[in-house]
C-alpha cells in the first residue's frame, strides 16, 4: 500500500528561538512521507533566513515567503499550497513527538475516520507545571457525538494543530483572516464534515504558553472574536444539527457569562462597555429555555435563570466566589 502524502502547514512570524526545535520535531518524524510547508508570514526577525536554511537542508520542506496577513492569512496559504491527501498544522513555537503523525494516521486508518486527534500537553514558559490539555482515554465518534464534543470541549479542543485530517474533507474551509480564536470558525466545519472523528490520549502534541502570545498577554476586546465564532456555530448547529441546537445555546450563555466576568475584572471603563453592548446583542437574540437545560445540572441552571434576572450582578457575583474563569 502506498504511504499518503502528509501536508503539514506551519506559520511563522517572530518565532526565532523557537522555529528551529518546531521544524526539527517534524523533520524526524518516523513517518517519513511528509510536505512540510513552511509560511513565513512576513516576519520581521530572521525566520525568513531560517527557513530557507530548513529547505536547503530538506528537500521536504517548500518556503512560502509573504507580507504579514496574520495566523489565519498564513494557513489559507499553506492550504492553498498543499498537494497531501492528509493535512495538519503546527505551530511554530510548539512541538511534536517523533511519532505523531505515524500515531494519528495508524488510528485514522484503523479506525476508518477522517480526522483523527491525540493527546496534547501544555508547556508553560514562565514555569508553570506542564500539564494535559485533552483528556484521558480514546475514543471514536460518529459525526453528531464528534459535534457534541466539540461543543462541549471534552473529547475534542478548538485547536486545530493536534489533529490530521483528510485534505479533501478540509481544504475549502477558510480561516477568517483579522480575526483572533480563528480554530474556533474553522473546526465546527471540519468537525460537522467529517463521518468519523477517532481520538488517541497519546500525548503527541506539546503546545508552548508564551507570556507574549495571543492567549497569554490577558483579557482584551480582541477575544471576543472567540464569542463571534460561537454564535456562527450557534447557525451552523441550527442548520445542521438541530438535535445538538440547545446544548450549544446554553454554551453560548456561559460564554457569555465568562466574557462579562473577564471585562469586569480586566477591562476599563470603555472597554466593559463596548463588552456589555456586544453581550446584549448576543443575549437579546438568544433564547435559553427550560427545555434547553433538560440536560444541564442544577447549578447550572440556577445560573443562567439569574443572569436572566440580572447578567452583571451574576457576573459579578460568579468572580466573587471565583467560579468560570
């Protein structure tokens, strides 16, 4: 039987002390049938000259050189670029164990499933504890289950670079480009395409929490894109899931709340206020109702029935006993 091809898309911006351990992870891979697309998205220091070092090095590896266009932009790229019958991503300040994809495809194929997740361990650069970002065990999920947990953030994360996927089930799903959370648009797309979603605890995937990233310089305006790509899949489960629609209304909710509690604690003046008028314009068009929370605890339920009374008390009163954040 032929080896597929793998196309791995890795986007590069302002990672030099991290891009050589990244590219070198996947370089020794023991599953050795590897594009490896790198995306130099028109970073300023010297990973431009870094990775056209890995291509004279590896003929494996194809450079694309861009003007900066952000996360998303660098992706569309590499998508764009890639020839492999499977795909998969990594990011540049992270890391793989030699044997990640050879695990990924061996569950993928035994398991007769178009997208196929492993184990991911956090890393911390301030020295933090590493710990596991997935959960224990393995299992296989028909398209509704898979969807359900990716609602609920058990058996399945919104990241996209722990997983492999069929390149043809994926290819056409675009990241939003100038948005931040960009997995959280893109992997309810992948996730409601696919028949079978198969998952591995093997920790394969080790994903670097840099001070200066995204997700660790703190609350701002900008991560309510994340809510943003909440209320799309909101429309997407209507449309497609209908069964799954009020599991993902009251996730919707505790998001919601999560947001109100992080501007209260975080934001300025002007800052919660830009948060309150777009929660209130989520919240005027969501309806959580009784039956939605059939399936929910009684804690549960008693918060959302007093954030229907009065949504920043709730909110503040969740910060005072530390609970959602």
């Amino acid at each position: 039987m032929t080896e597929p091809l793998i196309s791995v898309i890795v986007p590069v911006y302002k990672v030099e002390p991290y891009l050589d351990r990244c590219v070198e992870s996947i370089v020794n891979q023991t599953y050795r049938n590897l594009e490896i697309i790198l995306v130099d998205d028109g970073s300023p220091d010297n990973c431009l000259q870094m990775c056209d070092a890995w291509a004279e090095r590896d003929e494996r590896i194809q450079v694309i050189h861009k003007e900066n266009g952000g996360l998303s932009d660098a992706r569309n790229a590499g998508m764009a670029a890639a020839s492999g019958e499977l795909m998969g991503f990594v990011d540049s300040d992270d890391w793989i164990r030699e044997d990640m994809y050879q695990l990924l495809l061996e569950n993928m194929q035994e398991n007769g499933s178009d997208i196929s997740a492993c184990g991911v361990k956090m890393i911390w650069d301030n020295g933090s504890p590493e710990r596991m970002l997935t959960r224990e065990g393995c299992c296989v999920l028909e398209t509704e289950d898979a969807m359900r947990a990716v609602i609920k953030e058990d058996w399945l994360k919104q990241p996209v670079w722990y997983k492999l996927y069929k390149t043809e089930l994926v290819k056409t799903i675009q990241f939003p480009v100038g948005k931040y959370h960009e997995d959280v648009f893109w992997t309810y797309q992948a996730v409601g395409a696919a028949k079978r979603v198969s998952v591995l605890d093997e920790p394969c995937y080790f994903y670097r929490q840099r001070n200066s990233s995204i997700m660790g310089d703190g609350y701002s305006l900008k991560r309510l894109d994340a809510l943003e790509g909440k209320r799309l899949m909101l429309e997407y489960v209507h449309e497609k899931f209908p069964a799954l629609e009020p599991e993902m209304r009251v996730n919707l909710w505790f998001a919601c709340m999560y947001h109100g509690q992080q501007a209260l604690m975080k934001l300025s003046s002007a800052e919660k206020d830009t948060v309150d008028g777009f929660l209130r314009e989520i919240l005027n068009g969501l309806s959580v109702s009784v039956s939605d929370l059939e399936k929910s605890s009684f804690t549960h339920r008693c918060w959302v029935w007093m954030s229907k009374c009065s949504f920043v008390l709730t909110c503040r009163l969740r910060n005072l006993l530390k609970i959602g954040y």
